[in-house]
C-alpha cells in the first residue's frame, strides 16, 4: 500500500494489456511536497504519491520496476515498467529505491546462532545487518523458498522475509545447523 494518498488530480494511465515501459527519456522521477515521489510522463502528466514495486524480487532486484499509484476510486494502477533501474539518473535511482524498501522488509542473514524446533515452529537466532535477531518459523516446506540458485528465502509467522544469500558459504557448524532443519 503506498505510504500516502495522491492528489485527485493524477492523469488516468493508458488502458492497455501490453507492458508499457518506462525510459529516462520520456519519464522523470523526483522527489515531490511532503517528500511524495512523483513520476512525471511526458506528453501525458503527472503522477503524485507514486510507489514501486518489484515484480521478480528474488532474481530481478534492479530491474522490472512497477511504479504504481492509487487513484481517486481507491484503485492501485500502473503507471509502467522500468525495465534496469540503472538507465535512470542516480537520483532517480535512490528515490525509487527508498520507496522499494518502505515496501520490502527483508533482511540478510550474516550468521546463524542458533535453530530450536518446538511444536513444529522453527525458533532461529540469527545475525543480520540490523544486528542480532530472533524470529519464528512454522517448519513446513512452503516456508523456505530457493533464493537464486545457493540460497533460501525464509517467510516467519509475520511473512517478513529472511534471506540466506548462499547456504554453502555459511561456516560447517551455521551449515549444520541450518540443514538439519530446512534441507529441502
């Protein structure tokens, strides 16, 4: 959901079936009153309130950009794709991404302490680049998804996403730990 409601002003994005890309010629992002990102099409008009959203965040994390807006029925629309964010300016670049991480809450997971299983909950203790975290996992299957090709994605009881970027480079004791558990 994005962070704040866009003016009732917001031109009506064209109604099409095809993907409509976004390039830096024809499109400007910056930041907007009240630090609102606003995306700006020319021949078309502006977009305030705008948010992005990744569509492939596992294997993709800097390109296929949705941005998006809520218009004035309370409906999510897409303004477009931006197919690499780094054909756009860097400052554009770092607005997109900020709004990116008020929509994603995943953390990497640097070391793992320790891994309890009690009435099929998986309780981990982990270091991350937040520092030292503890958070619950139901032991099933669907909980651990392949991130890339070496590494998991963990879901918690919350659905906040905890990422192991590569399960062979944890040292043998975190790997042991670690598979003794989740070894699908």
């Amino acid at each position: 959901m994005p962070p704040d409601t866009p003016a009732t002003d917001q031109p009506t994005p064209p109604d099409s079936l095809k993907v409509r890309w976004l390039s830096p010629e024809k499109t400007s992002i910056f930041e907007g009153t009240y630090a609102l990102l606003h995306c700006a099409v020319k021949g078309e008009g502006l977009y305030r309130g705008v948010f992005a959203v990744l569509m492939f965040p596992i294997s993709h994390p800097d390109e296929f950009v949705s941005l998006r807006f809520t218009d004035r029925e309370d409906r999510i629309c897409e303004i477009g794709v931006i197919r690499s964010l780094n054909e756009f300016p860097p400052q554009a670049q770092e607005l997109i991404r900020e709004s990116l991480n008020r929509q994603y809450h995943e953390q990497t997971i640097t070391k793992i302490h320790r891994v309890k299983c009690k009435y099929s909950l998986l309780f981990f203790d982990v270091e991350t680049r937040r520092g030292r975290e503890e958070f619950i996992m139901p032991w099933r299957y669907d909980r651990a998804e392949d991130y890339s090709t070496r590494g998991k994605l963990l879901l918690d009881v919350f659905d906040n996403r905890y990422i192991v970027p590569d399960v062979a480079a944890l040292s043998s004791v975190e790997r042991r730990r670690f598979l003794s558990y989740v070894y699908w």
